[in-house]
C-alpha cells in the first residue's frame, strides 16, 4: 500500500469522520470506545498529512473548514466501504434470514414467480417474502426493494443484473377456430379481429421475422387490455387473436384452450427479450438477496432448461 494511503492514514481519517459526526472529541471517543487525546492525536496527524485545518476548535464546539468539508466526504465513502465489505464478507457465511422484497409484473407474477417463491419460502423457513406485483418501474431505494425480475431488452442503469432467460412470443387464436388453417402468412391476419396490448388501439404494431424476410402489420382492434393474461383469456373466449408472452400461453396452450398461429415466425413482443434478476448497486448482497438469486438462477436459468 503506498504511503498516501496507510492504514494509519484511513484510520486517522476515519476517526476525523466521527469526530465530525459526534460534533465533540468527547463524544466521538464514546461512540469509537477510546480516548479523547487519542482522537485529538489522529486529527491533529490527518491534518499534517493532508496540510490544511480541518476544524475550527472552540471550547464550546468544531466546525468544519472548507477543506474539512471536501475531506468529510471521503471520509464518509471509507466508512460505508468499510461497512459493506463486512457485510459482504459476512453474507459469504451467514443464514439467510429476515424481510426480502420482491418485484415483478403483475402476470409474470402469478404465471411463474408464485409458485417458485412457494418452494424458496419452504426450502429458507428464516426468510420472509414481501412480492409486490405492479406493472410499472420501481424505485429500489423508495420502495425498499431488494430484487426485481425485469422483463427487458436491457437492464436499468447503474443496476447489477444477470440475465436468466430469454422471452419469446407467441401470436395464439381460440382452439378448435379454424384460423391455423387460414393463417399462413402474416399478411392474412389483416381481416382477423385482434386483441392488443395497449390503451391506444390505433397504435397496435406486430412485426413477424422468418429467416431473411420481416413483415411489420399495424393493428387495429376494438378491444385492448394492459395484461397479458387477460389478453389470453380473451382469446380463449373467442374474441380475436392476440400476441403473448410464452409464460402466458404455454398453459393454456396445454389446457387446450388456445392454439399457436405462424409457428416458423418469429414475432417480436411488447415488452423485452430477456428475463432479468435485477438487485440496487452500491449495496451489501445480503444472504437472502443471494439466496433467492442463486435459487432463480437455478430454477430459471438457461443451464437449468
């Protein structure tokens, strides 16, 4: 380690840190369990180093100098790095226990996350799961949420994510209809009633993809609805024809309910290609978040199909 930065530098400016957050040599030497006159001692050493007062020193109270100031912030970034690598270490061996919250769509939810979270729940008795479904983006620090599965081209900014897999698409009509036999191309579904993904029915925009030849069709159907499962439903009854998601229509695809139209096509969906785990930076993985990521990755990933 280089001279400018010993361990007798950080822990001096560690302790400057303190000592600036207590507002007393006093009472920082409480909180750190030492002696004011060792306290004063680091300062006064920082303070050499660095070659700029730190505090103004009264007998009543410190403040700051500006260069005080600017050196508090680093001091503040050594403290949470410090912190964070004992949490990290410590997840490396501790239970997983305690309150993890969860994200994700509304239909991605119900339709795969649920009954994973059924079998992690009984496989981690100490762990807590709060899963909140809502069709729209999160904030992880206002919401207090530890992990959201994101289902995008592409993950968040500033985010720590690992692809589990990808996302394809399936354009489903009511089974039993006579549609497979009369759609054979994209271009015979300008006479079919469809069903779309979106509160502005003019605005409905499927493009089909078979090896070098692309087709793009703009939609328009008298009923749209802002969830895919609903979307299959509607389909089931009847109404028209629909694009999607393959967690969505693979069980109904089961269940005989509905039927999958132009399998060599290959259509491109509203929402993202890929499945994302998604966690905040800059915070300590504790042992639940890296629990439930490894369980996921397990039961989701790409080597687990």
């Amino acid at each position: 380690m280089s001279k400018d930065w010993d361990s007798d530098f950080l822990g001096a400016l560690v302790a400057f840190g303190a000592v600036a957050d207590a507002g007393t040599f006093s009472e920082a030497a409480r909180r750190m369990g030492t002696s004011k006159s060792a306290l004063s001692k680091q300062v006064q050493r920082l303070e050499e180093r660095l070659g700029a007062r730190l505090l103004h020193r009264t007998t009543r109270a410190l403040s700051l100098t500006e260069p005080g100031r600017l050196a508090l912030e680093h001091a503040e970034q050594v403290a949470r790095s410090a912190q964070a690598a004992r949490a990290a270490v410590a997840s490396l061996t501790s239970e997983p226990r305690g309150l993890l919250r969860v994200t994700t769509s509304v239909a991605y939810g119900k339709a795969v996350l649920l009954p994973l979270v059924s079998e992690f729940v009984r496989s981690y008795p100490e762990v807590e799961v709060d899963l909140v479904l809502m069709d729209r983006m999160v904030d992880f620090t206002e919401e207090r949420i530890d992990v959201a599965i994101r289902l995008v081209d592409t993950p968040p900014d500033l985010s720590i994510a690992k692809s589990l897999r990808p996302i394809h698409y399936v354009l489903v009509a009511r089974a039993g209809s006579d549609l497979a036999r009369r759609i054979l191309h994209p271009s015979d579904l300008q006479d079919v009633e469809v069903l779309s993904y979106s509160r502005d029915m003019r605005d409905t925009q499927w493009t089909f993809v078979r090896n070098e030849e692309a087709v793009v069709l703009r939609m328009r159907g008298r009923v749209s609805v802002n969830n895919s499962e609903s979307l299959a439903t509607l389909v089931a009854d009847g109404l028209g024809v629909a694009v999607v998601p393959d967690y969505i229509a693979q069980e109904l695809i089961r269940r005989r309910k509905i039927i999958s139209l132009l399998p060599d096509w290959r259509v491109k969906g509203r929402f993202g290609s890929t499945v994302w785990i998604v966690r905040p930076p800059e915070r300590a993985v504790l042992p639940a978040v890296r629990a439930f990521t490894d369980f996921l990755v397990g039961r989701l990933g790409l080597d687990s199909a």
